[in-house]
C-alpha cells in the first residue's frame, strides 16, 4: 500500500479467507486486527448482503453474515454460483473467492 492510497479491507485484516461450506456454499472470513478495523466491516451499512450479492453476483437474500465481535470476526456464506467439483467450476476449494472482500475500500 502506498502512503497516498486508501487502505482495503485486505490491509486492515490479520486474514481474509475463503473456503468451502459444501458443494454448494462458500464461506468468506474477515479477521480483523482490533476494533477499529472490526468497527469497518461490522457496519451494516457498509458491509451488508446487497454489497456481498453485488460483489458476487449471488441473491442478496441468500446470504448469511454472522459477527461476531469477541473475536473481531465476520463470517460471511453465500451460495456458490457453480456447484463445487462441477464442470465448469474453475476453483474446487473456493481458495481464491476472498479477493474481491480484501480489496474492498472502506
């Protein structure tokens, strides 16, 4: 990150990962370093299920986002678009589907 450059949410974390939850979910979490940066992804305003739905290109209604703040933790679930292991998925372990949550910019 440069000193002009906004930090995302990739910088503000100690992790941001994804995995699978079944072949057909995908969990994304956010774990952030303190309050401050757990206070960002907290916000239902900025962080919320039509920001996830959009980012994903999945139902908003289908999304889960559990917080929880003991843990300066997010947990996001969503339906994968492609059923896991199917032919056309393109990332079995669902490892890579974190990248457009870390690069959010709050």
């Amino acid at each position: 990150m440069s000193d002009t450059a906004r930090p995302t949410l990739g910088d503000l974390a100690l992790e941001v990962r994804s995995k699978n939850a079944g072949p057909f979910w995908v969990t994304v979490e956010l774990f952030m370093r303190d309050d401050a940066g757990y206070a960002i992804v907290a916000d239902e305003e900025f962080l919320n299920e039509s920001v996830v739905a959009r980012l994903y290109d999945v139902p908003a209604d289908g999304v889960q986002i559990f917080r929880i703040p003991s843990l300066h933790v997010v947990k996001i679930s969503y339906p994968r678009p492609i059923s896991q292991g199917s032919l056309l998925d393109r990332d079995i372990h669902a490892g890579q589907h974190h990248v457009p949550l870390a690069v959010l910019v709050p």
